[in-house]
C-alpha cells in the first residue's frame, strides 16, 4: 500500500462524506484525512490488481494449464 511519508506533497480537494461517518470519526479520534488516504491507496491497490490479473490472464490460464497437464516444473527436486 503507498506509504504517506515526510516528504509527499499534501493537497486539499472537497468531497461529500455520510455525515454519520464524520460524526463517528470525530467521536472516535479518528483522523478523517489519513483514513481517507488509506482507503484511497488501499483501492487503488485493488484496482491495479484488478487491471494487471485482466491484462494478464491468457498467460496465467496457460501457464495453469500447462502445469495441470505436465506438473510442476523441477517438481523432482521439491523438498516438501
């Protein structure tokens, strides 16, 4: 997950959050800014997955079917 640190630029945009949601934050201490930087790295993590697993999938689908039908490559030499 990106990781804010000392050095990253910091800047301010409005957005529109449950009310609900910032009166639990503010009653639990909860600094709004960070958690939402964490939500936001934390989706745009999955989406990368996402596009990269769909990008690749015809050579994940091979490579998956090749070992269904050969094994493992170098299997003979597993230790476990």
């Amino acid at each position: 997950m990106l990781q804010s640190t000392a050095k990253s630029q910091r800047k301010s945009v409005n957005t529109s959050i449950d009310s609900r949601l910032i009166e639990e934050a503010k009653a639990l201490g909860i600094n709004m800014s960070r958690a939402a930087e964490q939500g936001i790295a934390k989706a745009i993590s999955a989406e990368k997955t996402r596009r990269w697993q769909e990008e690749n999938k015809e050579a994940l689908e091979s490579s998956n079917e090749y070992v269904k039908r050969n094994g493992l490559p170098l299997a003979k030499y597993r230790l476990f």
